[in-house]
C-alpha cells in the first residue's frame, strides 16, 4: 500500500526547450508599413471560399514581422480583392482572371495598419493599402507636359517661394528666375528627355526611405519632382509619393 501511495505523489514535469532567443507575442504600432507578399493561402468559407494573404513588413524596426488579411471571394465583396490587386500593380482584365500565386510572392504595397479588439486582446489590423513605385506604369512626354499646368505643381511653387522669402531679396529673385528657366525648359520635349537621361538612377529608393520630411522638401525641389508632399498626411506616405514621382521621372 505504501509504494501506490508513494506513486500517486510522483511529481509530473514538462519539458521546456530553450526559450532564451524566441521573440514574445508583438502587435506593430499602428501606421504605415512597406510590406511584400509572403504566403496566399485560400480557404473555405461558411458564405463564401476567401484568400488569406499574409505580409511580411520589409524595412524598420519591425522588419520581417507578419500582417495579416482576407479577402471573400463573395460577389458583394470582390471589390475588396480588386482594390488589394491594383495596389500589387495587377491588371485587372475584362474577364476572369488565373493568376500564379508565387508571380505575387514578394510584390510590395503600402498598408495602414490600426488597432483592434479580439476576444479581450489587442491586435494590429490591415485597414487600407496603396502602391508603391515599383507598381506605377510610367506616364508619357504628353502626359508630364500636361502636369506642368497641374495646379498642385503651381502651389509647390507658391510654397517654395514663401519658404525662400526669409532669405533676402536676392536671392528670392535668383529663385524665380531659376523658376521661370525651369518652366521655358519643360515645354521643349527634346530638352526634357535629355535632362531626364542625365539624371537617370540619380536616386536611391533607400536612401529615400530613410529621409526627414525638409530633406524629401529639397529633393522635390533639387530634381523638380512634381508632387506636393502637403497632401499627404504621413511621413511614410510623404517617403512613397516621392519614389512613385522619382519613378516618373525616370530617377530610380
């Protein structure tokens, strides 16, 4: 009888590996984050099958961290899926489509990434997307020319100028005048491609990334990006602006 007793006390244990380098449970702060594809997986619904997208975030403190998000397959929410592909840089036919699921391996987009409540714990949620330079088609002579008249490029101006009137007169005149050449320049096609050639892979995508807001300011104006950075709320999406008018420019 002693020894059953003796065996009803024997103590149980787990083993437990060494934990020392495996990293705790992290939600991002809420933001914006460069991400790239890392895994597609579809799925079955109750409604409807669904796609479960999985991203990894590409630069920063939180590089390599995964986000996650879904998109249904139901009719009513195919407008979702659209707006995720046309930020990947897909073209989204005129019938159905077969896309290779390791073509969008790796392909970068921006997210917005808030704060959520499940089941009592904080979580980051994916609450909007755009692309990024890699994904815009570059516009024609035609089209930039055109841009020249844009009055977002007129109030980059206005702006510059104000900036520059702390300084004295002269100076302020040299601006205007180093303006007035600039505009003359851009309407002769042939001057512009050839100071688009000169200055091709001028930029690094980068180097702008890790740029102060009056830093992206005086790369606008050293290379005549036609972009106005105060539309844009956010320093990284300030960062993505400027590499997608790079990109235009034929600069990266």
């Amino acid at each position: 009888m002693a020894r059953m007793r003796d065996r009803k006390k024997a103590k149980r244990t787990l083993f437990i590996p060494n934990l020392s380098g495996v990293e705790g449970r992290v939600t991002v702060p809420e933001g914006d984050y460069l991400v790239t594809v890392a895994e597609i997986e579809q799925n079955e619904g109750n409604a409807a099958d669904y796609y479960k997208w999985t991203f990894a975030i590409a630069e920063g403190e939180y590089k390599g961290k995964k986000l996650f998000y879904h998109t249904s397959l139901a009719e009513q929410a195919l407008w979702n899926l659209r707006g995720l592909l046309e930020s990947l840089g897909i073209e989204i036919e005129d019938d159905d489509m077969e896309l290779d699921f390791d073509a969008l391996l790796g392909r970068p987009l921006m997210v917005t990434v808030e704060h959520d409540s499940y089941e009592g714990k904080k979580q980051a949620k994916i609450v909007d997307f755009s692309m990024v330079g890699d994904a815009v088609a570059e516009e024609s002579d035609d089209e930039a020319d055109e841009e020249d008249e844009d009055p977002k490029a007129k109030k980059r101006r206005e702006r510059r100028k104000q900036k520059k009137s702390e300084s004295s007169d002269e100076n302020e005149e040299e601006e205007e005048e180093e303006d007035e050449k600039n505009k003359k320049n851009k309407k002769n096609k042939k001057n512009k491609k050839n100071k688009k050639n000169k200055k091709k892979s001028e930029l690094d995508r980068d180097e702008i990334m890790d740029m102060s807001e009056d830093e992206l300011v005086d790369l606008c104006e050293e290379h005549e990006l036609d972009i106005d950075l105060d539309d844009y709320k956010t320093l990284r999406k300030k960062k993505a602006a400027v590499i997608d008018a790079a990109e235009e420019a034929e600069l990266l």
